[in-house]
C-alpha cells in the first residue's frame, strides 16, 4: 500500500514559522512541527521568541483526547501599528492601524497636491505623529507606513515618474524624506495599486485573482494575481485608461491619441456629453448626482460607458481570468447602471470558461479603498520572513 505523503512547509527561521501563524488560526507546538517537520524542541524556542516580541500570543487550550490539553498561539494584530496614507490631487486620507489593517485612528483633509512634495509630506508626518498618539499608542509601536500617490511610482525606489498631476514630485525621495522624519520604512505605490490590495486584503483574502478598476476622471487598474499585486516591468501594468475602444477615432484623449477608454468611458467624458445633449454636468460627482435623481438620460449614459468599459476589460478576462472585478472610484457610485453596462459586454464577449466564475461587482470598502491598501502593503512588508528575522535578531 502507498504510504500517505504529508505536505511538509520548509520553515528556515523563525520568521518563515511566523508566515504560518499570519492568517490568525490558532495552532500547538505538535501542528507547527508537523507543517515545518522540524524537532519540537526547534519549535518551542521560535514560538518562545515570538511570544517575546508580542507579534503572537496564547490563544487558549486545543480540544484533547486525553490528558492535559495542549496550548495554541495566534498572531497577534494590535502588537504594533503602521501609518496608512491616501494621497489624491486635492485630498489626504491617513489612518493608523493595527497588522490587521483594522483602523485605531483616522483624518481626512483637503489639501493641493501641486504644492509640491516637501509641503505635502511635512503635513503629512505631522499628522501622522498626532494620529498614533489619538490611536492610544506610543511612537515605538509605529513600525512602517504606507503611501499611495496620483500618479505613476516607480515601486521599487518609491519615487514618482513623471505624474502630470504632480508638479514637484517627479522623482523625488519620499521614502527619504518620510523616513527623516518618522524613523521608520517607507513603502510607495500608485493610488490604484492600493485600492486593489486594500479591497484585496480586507474583503476578497481568499480570492487569488482579482482585478481592481478604478473610474473617476481618469480609469485604471490594480492586478492580483496569485495571491499578489502584478507591477509590470516598469509599474505600469494595469494602466487601462489609454487602450482604444471602438467607435471612438475621432475623440481626442489628454494624452494625445484618439479613442481612449479615458476620454469616452470616463466620468469626466460622460459629463462633457451630457453638457453638450443639454444637461448640465462638470464631473463624475455631477453625473452619479442625476443618476441618483432619476435622469433617464444621465442614466443611459452611464450605462453605455460601462458598455465600452466591458470592451476592455472582456480583453483582461482573456488575459488574466479574474475570479473578481471590483470596480471602484468616484464614477462607481453611479452603481447598478455602470455595473450592468460593463457586465452586459464582458460576459458577451469573453469565453464561457473565463466567466463561469466571475463576478464584477462595486467596490465594497469605497472610499477607505486606498488606505487599507497603503496599511496592507506596510503590513506586508514588516511582517515578512526577513523583516520579523531582522526584528528579533
Ligand atoms: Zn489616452
């Protein structure tokens, strides 16, 4: 008879144990040795050092056949925090939170993008400092924060590429400059990315591919794949806005082509032809505001967008077959008619195979979409194998 085969996970250090513990399930000693197949004595001197740290905590007594019960350990969220920043052209979003992107402390203010890094970032630790201190913690809990910026970000180096919003920004050291004043790592990312991982982390985690739409004055996209944010080469994977549809050649884009998804599908592009059918409207706020008034013509509008937003995303179903499309952004409250307009097209136009499972639904954290994702990436990378190996070290 063919012996049983258990998955064993090769567990390095005390930081690659850790991984285990991360989704929360309380576990023995006599499990963590089983996934690991390391020596019990191995594993009871990585879990003491953990329990040490605070990062993972007693989580009560297992069910028992017999004799005394043995203990579990759990990660713990709340044994620090991370400072989550949404930046937009004219709004700044912070949160503090725990390792569980669960929000001890939020603020929301307007400020201007185009005042340039040093004044933006300034405010920003500032208001940081005084968050953490509301969240009830010290300045020793904060252990990394997250940012998302308007434009595209060079991830790696944490620095803006040439973001047409941003004037002042372009290649500047904002993990540098953060970190000058915070005295903790930086992590950067475009705005869109974060909304992917924050809708990602925090509704879909068992979901492992899942696309992120963002429609406001702009359109692009975040990529989960496997389990994980997809960058692209250069950071630019999922930068739908410029990709042609049909039927619209003689539509000049702000970027200087013709017939952009951008410049027919956006909620800039929807009011722009309402105004000229007569109906007044400047912005996606504007034409989501006559949606829910009942405009029929508003309404029919919104809906024909989302029908040539399907056109390039039944093209990504092909590409990447998503299990999830969120779509999210300003130009989503418009809601069941944009949504029905983009689903209408997808399941039309892809394979049966491709959307046997989908589903395109709304953004279901609104809003805090951004910031959840800047508290997921910070999370991510504080809580690697290397990072928790360096902590304890
Ligand atoms: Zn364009």
């Amino acid at each position: 008879m063919q012996e049983l085969t258990r998955v064993v996970v090769r567990a390095q250090g005390t930081g690659e144990l850790f991984q285990l513990l991360r989704d929360g399930r309380p576990r023995t000693r006599a499990e963590l040795a089983q996934l690991t197949g390391q020596a019990r004595s191995t594993i009871a001197a990585r879990v003491d050092a953990l329990l040490a740290s605070g990062l993972v905590q007693p989580a009560g007594e297992a069910s028992s056949t017999g004799g005394r019960p043995p203990a579990t350990f759990a990660f713990r969220p709340s044994a620090r925090v991370v400072l989550a920043v949404d930046l937009g052209a004219s709004h700044a979003r912070l949160a503090v939170t725990d390792l569980a992107a669960t929000v001890l402390a939020d603020h929301h203010e307007t400020i201007a993008i185009a005042a340039g890094p040093e004044v933006v970032l300034d405010r920003v630790a500032a208001l940081g400092a005084k968050l953490v201190e509301q969240a009830g913690r010290s300045p020793a809990d904060l252990v990394s924060v997250g940012v998302g910026l308007p434009g595209p970000v060079d991830h790696a180096r944490g620095r803006p590429t040439s973001p047409p919003i941003m004037p002042g920004w372009d290649d500047f050291d904002v993990p540098g400059h953060l970190h000058r004043l915070l005295g903790v790592p930086v992590l950067v990312d475009n705005d869109v990315n974060l909304m992917a991982l924050g809708e990602h982390g925090t509704e879909f985690p068992d979901v492992d591919h899942l696309l992120f739409v963002k429609v406001a004055t702009g359109i692009g996209a975040g990529v989960i794949s496997d389990g994980g944010i997809r960058r692209g080469a250069q950071g630019a994977a999922g930068d739908l806005g410029h990709i042609a549809v049909p039927g619209a050649a003689d539509v000049l884009c702000r970027c200087g082509n013709t017939g952009c998804v951008e410049a027919v599908a956006s909620g800039r592009a929807v009011a722009e032809r309402l105004s000229a059918a007569g109906v007044p409207a400047t912005s996606a706020t504007d034409v989501v505001a006559r949606v829910r008034a009942g405009d029929a013509a508003a309404s029919a509008a919104v809906r024909e967008a989302g029908r040539t937003l399907g056109e390039v995303l039944a093209t990504c179903v092909s590409m990447l077959n998503p299990s999830v499309i969120v779509v999210g952004g300003p130009f989503a409250d418009a809601g069941e008619y944009l949504l029905a307009g983009i689903r209408e097209v997808v399941y039309r136009r892809s394979l049966p195979l491709a959307t046997q499972h989908l589903r395109i639904v709304a953004s279901r954290t609104g809003g805090r979409a951004g910031a959840l994702g800047a508290s997921v990436m910070a999370t991510q990378h504080v809580l690697s194998a290397e990072a928790i190996d360096a902590l304890l070290a």
